[in-house]
C-alpha cells in the first residue's frame, strides 16, 4: 500500500506539503469562523510561503546526515570505508547516522581481516608448494633420494593441516558448530592426546618428553572430545615445537571451584607479556620455533573451542617456559 507522500522524491518537501497542508486546514477553520475575506486570504498566503521558506531551511540541516550517508554507501560499495557520518543530533536521524557509522567500523574491521587473510594464506601455501616443486623437479630429473621424499611428506602435511584450520576458521566465523559434550576421564583423555602427537613436527632433534599430572585421580571433564582434543593438541604442538629438542612437555588437570583447570607446560622461551593476548589472534606467532613454525591459527582455533564450551584460555605464569591454562565449566 503507497502512503501519500511515498511518490515525493525529497523529505525537505514532504516536511513542506506536511506543514503547508497543517496550515491550509488551520486558515479553512479560521475562513470557516470568521468568513471570507480579502485580508484573511492574503495572511493565509503569506502564512503558507513563510512556513514553506522556514521549512526548507531547517530541514536542510536535519537531512544533512542522510545525504552523508548516501555519498558514504556509494564510497562503501567502492571499496573506500573510511568516510563516516556527522551524528549530533539526538532524533531518530542522529541514532540512524550512530548506527551507520558503527556499521561502517564493522565493515572496515571485516575488510581489513579479508585482505589479511588472503595475503596471509598465500604467504603460507607459497613456502610448502615451493619445497614440493623442488622435490618433484629432482624426481623428475631423476636425482631425487629418500631425504627429500620425506620433505615432500612433511610440507603435504602442512598443506594439510592449514587446510584444516582454515575450513575450522571458516566454521568459526559461520558459528554453526555443535558441542557433542560427555563425560571424559581426564587421565585417559591427556593419554590419548599424548600418544598422538608426534613429538616434534622436525627431525632436527629428539623428541619431546611427556609428563602428565591429574589431581584427584578419578577426575572427569564435562565435554566435547573432539573439540577439546583440538584445544590440547594444538597446545601440545605449539609445546614441542618452542622447547628445547628433547624437552619436557608437562599436561595436568585438576578440579577447581568451577570446574576443571587444564595446562600444558614447556620449557621454551616462554611468551612475552605484551604478546600474551595476540598470540590468541588469527595468523600471530609468538616466539620463532624449530620446524616449519606452525600455520599461526593454531591458537585461535583453540580459543574458540574453549569458547564454545564458556571456558577461558591464556598464558599464565612468570615462566620458565611457557604455561596455557585452559578452564572447563562444571556441568
């Protein structure tokens, strides 16, 4: 259904037919209660032009904010997110501009985290698709040996996991991903983590060593397995590869007034405080660690994990090394 003034292309003068049409109804009664004459038509012409020239005006100034919004959306859909609206006014337009402009942030921050994700994944899928090139070429040639069918399956493997945490981003930022939650037996579940991980992602020195510590005994976790042994595995991982060669990787459990604290230790250079939060960010590394260094979204997909199940991950501790602590909530 088309209300009266949906055909008039300009708010300014819907404001104007709205206050002209006000006082046309105003002067009728007046005409009405006093009778026609020559001096009350005149007042009532003049009345009307004055009331349309105020209107123009003052309307000017409150349709300022949409014609702002209009030339940002045109500079949006180009590319360009930086323009923003003046909002000082308190009426409906003014929380209309707050609202544009608060858009406009999030739109920005979504772009940015775009570009940042394309250049990051192509930085990534450039070094293994390098190394195997390489050792396809020798193959090729005729001058390839064990060695370097090795390298070959190594970087297939980071191939790999980056594929797989990138489709886990990708769930991440959909959020269409279930908790399937059980009860876990901590000791057995740390076990489970620990027999598979390799050790080390290099062959540059000996495998990691493992200690694993639950308190009481009998503890039990109320989660998803899957998921939480993501969490643990990526801390495992980011362990053995900042530690010492041969280094010792500490994993413990312990029941809390909330729930369960878990925490994964190693004997690395630790994590710097400033460096504390971002390392959590999407493609941020802390230290520089032996192998191939990780993809830099290995943590980001353990805090959303943890997220998942309204728990808490972070870097806790003076040192030495480095310890992550990750909170379970009690059922």
């Amino acid at each position: 259904m088309i209300r009266p003034l949906d055909r008039i292309g300009s708010i300014k003068l819907k404001i104007g037919v709205l206050v002209t049409a006000a006082i046309c109804a105003a002067s009728a009664v007046f005409w009405l209660g006093i009778g026609t004459n020559q001096l009350g038509m005149l007042l009532a012409v003049l009345a009307i032009a004055v009331a349309l020239v105020v209107t123009q005006v003052l309307a000017h100034g409150m349709t300022s904010p949409l014609r702002d919004m209009t030339a940002a959306a045109g500079a949006m859909a180009r590319g360009d997110y930086t323009r923003r609206v003046r909002a000082s006014s308190r009426d409906e337009v003014g929380e209309l501009a707050r609202a544009f402009n608060r858009m406009a942030d999030d739109l920005a921050v979504a772009d940015r985290q775009r570009r940042e994700l394309i250049a990051n994944v192509s930085h990534e899928l450039r070094t293994p698709i390098s190394a195997l090139q390489a050792v396809l070429e020798n193959v090729v040639d005729g001058v390839s040996d064990p060695s370097e069918l090795r390298t070959a399956l190594a970087q297939t493997e980071r191939l790999g996991r980056l594929v797989s945490e990138l489709l886990d981003m990708s769930r991440l930022d959909a959020g269409v991903v279930p908790l399937r939650r059980e009860l876990l037996d901590a000791e057995v579940f740390l076990a489970d983590v620990v027999a598979q991980s390799g050790g080390t992602p290099a062959a540059d020195g000996a495998p990691a060593r493992f200690e694993i510590r639950v308190v009481p005994p009998d503890l039990t976790m109320y989660a998803d397995p899957q998921r939480l042994h993501q969490v643990l595995a990526n801390l495992v991982d980011n362990a053995c590869r900042h530690g010492p060669p041969g280094g010792l990787v500490s994993l413990s459990a312990a029941r809390t007034d909330d729930g369960v604290a878990l925490e994964v230790r190693d004997e690395g250079p630790g994590i710097r405080t400033e460096d504390r939060e971002r390392v959590f960010e999407r493609f941020i590394r802390g230290a520089p660690a032996r192998g191939d260094g990780g993809t830099g979204l290995g943590l980001a997909i353990a805090r959303w994990a943890v997220d998942l199940h309204g728990g808490t991950i972070g870097v806790v501790g003076p040192g030495p090394g480095c310890r992550i602590r990750v909170t379970l909530p009690a059922p």
